[in-house]
C-alpha cells in the first residue's frame, strides 16, 4: 500500500481529490499519514515514513518554489509529487519517478521545452525555456552545444515596439554568433540570472533535442549531427 503524506502548499485543492483517486485505482488503496502546510511540514515529516509527499496546490506557485522549499525545509526532493501531475492522461508513479530520476534535459528552438517541463513538473535543466530560436542558429549550437555553453550570453537589443506586457520590446540575446530571441522576459538582468542558472544544470548525458522544419536541407543536417 502506498503510504502518502500531504503537503498543501498553497490554498489551490482542485486537484487534491482526483489526484488521491488515481493513486488509490492504481495501487489498491493509499495510506495517508498526514496532511500539513508549509509552517508546519518539517514536524509532520519528522518520521518520514512516507512513500510519496503530495504536494497539493504546486500548479499555483510552481513546482521550482515547492523544490526550493523543500530543500529549505530538508524534505525529500525524491519524494514530491505535485498534485496535478497525478490527473495527467497517462500518468503511472513508476515511470513519473523514472523520469524525475533521469534529470531530463531539454533543447528546443521555442516554447516547447519549457512548456513539457512546467506541464510535468520538472525541473528547468535547460536553459532553453521561454525563448526562440531562429533555425539557422539552433541547428549551428546543436553542432557544438558544449563549445557554444562557454561563450558569453550578451545582450544585443530589443526588438519590436514598447507595450504593456513589454516595456522595453522583446530582448534578443547573442551567443557568439547565435541568435536567441527572449520572448517571454521583460528585463536583461533576468534573462541573463536565468540563462546562467539554468545552464549550469545541464546533463549532458541526457539530453532530449527537439525542432520542427519545413526545410529539407534542414531535416538532412539534422539528421546528420552526432
């Protein structure tokens, strides 16, 4: 019997229910051993005796912030399961802990990376998130992704017009000679905290690469890389 301990971490339940249900249906009933909020989980954990820590309302705030609290809290990275994740089509325990386990990175030339992460809460070990890269640049850094990884991420300019989502455009950001549009960051500063954060969490031995082309001549290179 699998035995969960509830972690509400903050006051969204939408999930709570359906997600309990699922984990019951495919394991033959759960045990929960106890339900806390943020102030109070560090007492509730003190046993740990747990199989899953779920933690309830982490679509809210993000499952970053319910990492970084656990760790604050010295709670078991291994253990958290975001509630939503659970409601997911599909969704099996065993292969969800195999996929956490195999620190999934992800390069892809649009939002999609991102996207697939924040959808099964994973954590960003990319910095390919929130960003566009044109074709032509993508399939050069994929030529030499480790080479390029050095090289100064700088600021080069904005692009489009000031609007109340942007104040200042769209920031383009340069890599050597590669082009990466930054179009869901408003400011340089955070682009460049995100970039160098991000990157630094690679695993180069896992890494999935993910593009799409109308191109042919782009397919065939593709194809080519090793």
């Amino acid at each position: 019997m699998l035995k969960v301990l509830i972690w509400h971490v903050s006051d969204e339940t939408s999930f709570k229910d359906k997600a309990i249900k699922i984990l019951e249906q495919q394991h033959d009933g759960i045990e929960i051993v106890g339900e806390a909020t943020t102030e109070n989980i560090a007492k509730v954990d003190e046993r740990g005796q747990y199989d899953t820590l779920l933690c309830v309302g982490a679509k809210k705030i993000g499952i970053s912030k319910v990492t970084t609290d656990a760790h604050k809290l010295n709670l078991p990275e291994e253990k958290l399961l975001g509630d939503w994740i659970v409601t997911i089509p599909g969704f099996a325990l065993k292969k969800y802990r195999q996929l956490q386990r195999s620190r999934l990175s992800i390069f892809s030339k649009n939002c999609f990376g991102g996207v697939i992460s924040h959808t099964l809460g994973l954590v960003y070990r990319s910095p390919f998130v929130n960003l566009d890269v044109p074709e032509p640049s993508f399939m050069k850094f994929l030529s030499a992704p480790r080479n390029y990884m050095e090289k100064e991420f700088r600021f080069s300019q904005w692009l489009g017009e000031p609007s109340p989502i942007y104040p200042h455009g769209v920031p383009r950001f340069l890599l050597d000679d590669l082009v990466f549009n930054m179009v869901h960051y408003k400011e340089i500063d955070e682009c460049n905290e995100k970039w160098t954060s991000r990157k630094q969490r690679i695993n180069w031995y896992n890494i999935l690469v993910v593009m799409h082309t109308n191109a042919y001549k782009c397919l065939r290179n593709f194809k080519s890389i090793r």
